[in-house]
C-alpha cells in the first residue's frame, strides 16, 4: 500500500473515530471545498474552454470530453458514456430588431431568437404589433385583429413572489406556449419581454414549444429596457411596425452523450445514489449559473468524499445530462435506461438552480424521507442550508421519478439574483462568486453522505 492511500486511510479513521465522527467529515468537506476551491477552478475551464455547449454543438462535444476526462483524472471508479439523439439547431448570424416609426428612422432593439425558433425570412420582416400581457390574452383575441401582425407579449417577470422560481413559473409561459398560440390567430412573428428578474437591456433566451396543431413562426424576446422603448411608442403611436430578422437553422438530430462517473459501493454496489446537472448550455453567456454552477457542484461533491478517504456503502453517480435546455432527451434516456434494466436508485439529486449561497433542499419522496432530511438540518454549518421542504426534483430527473417513482431532490441556492443572468450574455464565469458556490458543493457533499451512511 503506497504512501498517499495510507496516508488517505489514516485522515478518514480520524475523522469518522469516535463520537462527532459525521461532524468531523462534514466539517473537513466544508473546509477542503473553500480552501481548495476545486469546483471554481473546474468552472472556469468549463466555461472558458466550452463557452458554448448547445446540445448538437461543438461546444457540446467538447464539454462530453471534458467531463469525462475530468471524471477520470479526480480517480472516479467508472467513467462512461451514455449515448443519446439530440435536436440541432443553430442560431446563425445576429438577429436584428428595429421599432420603424415615422420620421424617427430605425432605432435598434435589444433581441435574441427563442431557441428552436424558426427563421424569418432572408431579407426580415416588418409588421404592425398586435400587443397583448400574456398567453390567456391572445387565446381570447379575435383573429381578425391579429393575422398579418407580429404579437407582442409585454408582460414583465412577476416581482410579488419571494421565491422567484415561483415567479418563473409565471413568466414563462409566454416564451413557451406564446408562439403557438398567436400563430393560430394568424400572426407572423412573436416577440417578448424577457423573463428575467434584470431591468437592463439584455435579451433572454431560451426555449419554445411548437404546437403540432399551428403553423411555426419565428420569435425572439427583447431586453427590458427595449421592450419599454417599444411598448411606450406603441402607445403613442399603434401603427407604429416593427421590422425582425432571425437568422437560424434546423439540422437533423445528431449523436451526443450523457457523461456517467461512479464510484462504486463496498456493500450494496447495486443501489444507487445519483447527483447530477446539465452539461449543455445555451449559445450565449458560458452557461456559468446556468448549468456549469450544476456540473461542477456535482462532480466535487463526489470527489470530496473520496479525498476525503470515505468508502460509500451504495454507489455514488454523477450525471452530466446532455440537451437539458431545448428537448430534455438526456433525462428521458436516463430514465430509460434505468427502467430497461430495473436499476435500483435510492435517490436522484439534481443542482440546476445557479452557485449562489445555498439555502435548503427539496425533496419528492415519502413523508418519512422528509422528515429524515430534516432531523439532519442541524448537520449542515450556520448560513448555509436551513430549510427542507416538500416537493423538489429538476427537469432532468423528473422522467426517473415518474417512470420509476425515484424520490428525487433539488437543491435550493439563494434565487434572488439568478434571473438576472439566465438564458443570456450575462451568464459567465465572473458572474459565479467562489465561496458561494463551493458552499453549494459542501453542501450537496454533506447531503450525499448522509443519505449513504445513515440510509434513506
């Protein structure tokens, strides 16, 4: 036995010896993750190397390699890939956006194309507005009022819930469902205020969802202060148009990959604990928050154990979910997977809410688990997490825990702030803070031991 497996064996017996044994392991994770700052350090090369990773990118093949090798240098067990069809669209050129108004010339806007957005055509489009707050409003249009104009959905990001996840809910079904349901009124475009929480002036991103039933038409959203400007010089003037030029592309599905690292259990080798993020990201930013912040919490919250000399009794996974943003097939060919060949997880946690300072967790699962959850509270260092609640997952790990009925767990950073960079330019490394985002990981480090040594 080497020097460094010794010397590994020997800080794990003094930190689990005796009594306080699980709060001295959990007190060095917290220490190594902000001494270390080793989750940081794997962000920035994430995000500085793969700025890019829209599933079918590559951006997003360079990041598949990159976790895997990642995951075998940090001495994962297994490392493997898992392979899944994923939608390839391409952004194209920069779109443009202008407010046409009289005399005032054209005056550019603040716009990024809703992914999966068809194109306009070559040369633009420039239509009369037809403004409406949000989905409810245009269900109710006559489409006489409608055919010919570009739909305007002006409603802003809800600033009344304290929980601006809840207020996401809310705002997004615009970005979503809006397209479709204009486009059954007969319209040719669609804009949007973007849902974030920011007053500035980058536009947000993101998906939309074409309905089978209606034709598909090209939409974009704007920055805040750009849909201001519009809004305001549609009141002074409702025939005033808008010209729109959205420049994107449709490619056939392209093979990508899940990227799994295990290490595997000494006693039930068979059950499975799995953490996990998105790997993929949108074409602008870095994906820092949005999902980088996820990856990285979850590839050193397992590796922390193992520095840290802990042998798991069930297998630890990560899982770095491939085509999250515009077709979840990486979660749904998970669950697929998992269910085909009757894997026995105990629990999926999923970390896709940003590296801001952690607060909680939420969990989907039995009344028994959640009390459990909450008898460990005390478990985990003052200002970091204080609260459990009922109910939690992820988008990723939802198909498990509908296929499978997998209790599944989110955790839950601080969310007052991440709007602001989702989905946009805004959404790059310097945005993550250091010590907040290794809290998470000492966190969700914590989370995983008490699961595995305590049971669940």
């Amino acid at each position: 036995m080497n020097r460094i497996l010794l010397s590994v064996l020997f800080l794990f017996v003094l930190l689990v010896a005796g009594d306080g044994r699980h709060e001295r392991l959990i007190d060095h994770l917290f220490k190594r993750a902000q001494e270390k700052h080793q989750a940081y350090d794997l962000l920035r090369e994430l995000t500085t190397q793969f700025p890019h990773r829209l599933a079918g990118s590559p951006g997003a093949d360079g990041a598949v390699r990159w976790a895997e090798e990642t995951m075998r240098k940090l001495g994962f067990d297994k490392v493997y890939l898992q392979a899944v069809k994923v939608p390839h669209w391409v952004r194209g050129e920069q779109e443009s956006c202008y407010l046409v108004s009289g005399g005032a010339g054209r005056q550019p806007l603040s716009v990024l194309a809703l992914g999966r957005s068809v194109a306009t055509p070559p040369e633009g489009l420039t239509a009369p507005l037809y403004v409406v707050n949000d989905v409810d409003d245009i269900k109710q249009a006559a489409a006489e009022d409608v055919r010919g104009k570009i739909v305007f959905f002006n409603a802003a990001f809800p600033d009344t819930f304290l929980q601006t996840m809840h207020g996401y809910g809310a705002a997004v079904k615009k970005r979503v469902y809006g397209p479709s349901e204009a486009a059954k009124k007969g319209a040719v475009a669609v804009v949007i205020r973007s849902v974030t929480t920011a007053r500035d002036d980058f536009a947000h991103t993101g998906t939309l969802v074409y309905a089978a039933d209606a034709p598909q038409i090209p939409a974009a959203a704007l920055g805040f202060q750009s849909a201001d400007r519009l809004y305001k010089a549609w009141q002074a003037d409702p025939s005033v148009r808008l010209f729109l030029k959205i420049n994107s592309r449709v490619f056939p599905d392209k093979m990508s990959y899940n990227v799994i690292g295990e290490l595997t259990g000494s006693k039930h080798p068979q059950k499975i604990i799995a953490v996990g993020g998105h790997l993929d990201a949108w074409d602008v930013g870095q994906g820092a928050h949005d999902d980088g912040a996820g990856i990285v919490h979850s590839i050193m919250a397992v590796a922390l154990l193992k520095q840290a000399g802990y042998r798991p009794v069930n297998t630890l996974r990560v899982v770095c979910f491939m085509n999250e943003e515009n077709g979840l097939r990486g979660g749904k060919e998970y669950a697929a997977i998992a269910e085909k060949e009757h894997q026995q997880h105990i629990v999926a946690i999923e970390t896709d809410a940003g590296g801001f300072t952690p607060r909680g967790f939420g969990i989907s699962g039995s009344g028994s688990q959640l009390q459990r959850m909450k008898d460990w509270l005390s478990y985990f260092p003052a200002f970091t997490i204080r609260e459990i609640r009922d109910g939690g997952g992820g988008a990723d790990i939802g198909p498990l825990h509908k296929a499978m009925g997998t209790p599944v767990i989110s955790l839950i950073p601080d969310s007052q702030r991440y709007f602001d960079f989702h989905h946009s330019r805004r959404d790059v490394f310097e945005a993550v803070n250091r010590r907040e985002l290794e809290l998470g990981t000492a966190s969700l480090s914590t989370l995983i031991y008490l699961i595995d040594s305590q049971g669940f």
